[in-house]
C-alpha cells in the first residue's frame, strides 16, 4: 500500500515540476524574451506603458526561477520531516 502512496507522490511531483517548466521555462528563455521586448520598444513596436508591464511580468518570472533553483532538492526516497508533525 504504501508503495502506491510512495508512487502517486512522486508522480505529482514530477507533473508539477514539468508544468512548471513548462510555464517558467529555462532562464535563458526568459531572459531573451526581455531582450527581445527591449528591442520593441527601441524600435518603437510597443510603447512604454505596455513596456512596463511585459517587463514586470518577465522579471517576475526571473525570479520565480530564481526561488526555484534555490530550493533544496530532496533525494528520491528521502522523507520530509513535515510529515512526522
């Protein structure tokens, strides 16, 4: 029984990291996406209030992947202590 527990967490886990992969994507793709919004509005294709908005939005992003990188990672098999509470 417990192995189907065991399972089913570790299962979820890895959706949720490929979700947030997903979403987040790797930094250098975030970061060329802010090059490339800077280069728009160099060249005059968006203004500077939609500017401010993409450029809030990547940057919240950036640092989404930030806290993510720093997280600890837990090893396979290994128990969180939260679970003895």
């Amino acid at each position: 029984m417990f192995f189907f527990d065991d399972l089913a967490i570790w299962l979820g886990k890895k959706i949720k990291d490929m979700a947030e992969d997903e979403l987040y994507g790797s930094r250098e793709k975030v970061m060329e996406r802010l090059l490339l919004l800077q280069s728009k509005l160099d060249m005059g294709e968006i203004g500077e209030e939609e500017y401010n908005l993409k450029e809030k939005e990547i940057l919240g992003i950036l640092d989404e992947i930030d806290k993510r990188s720093q997280e600890p990672v837990e090893e396979e098999g290994e128990e969180s202590n939260d679970e003895e509470l």
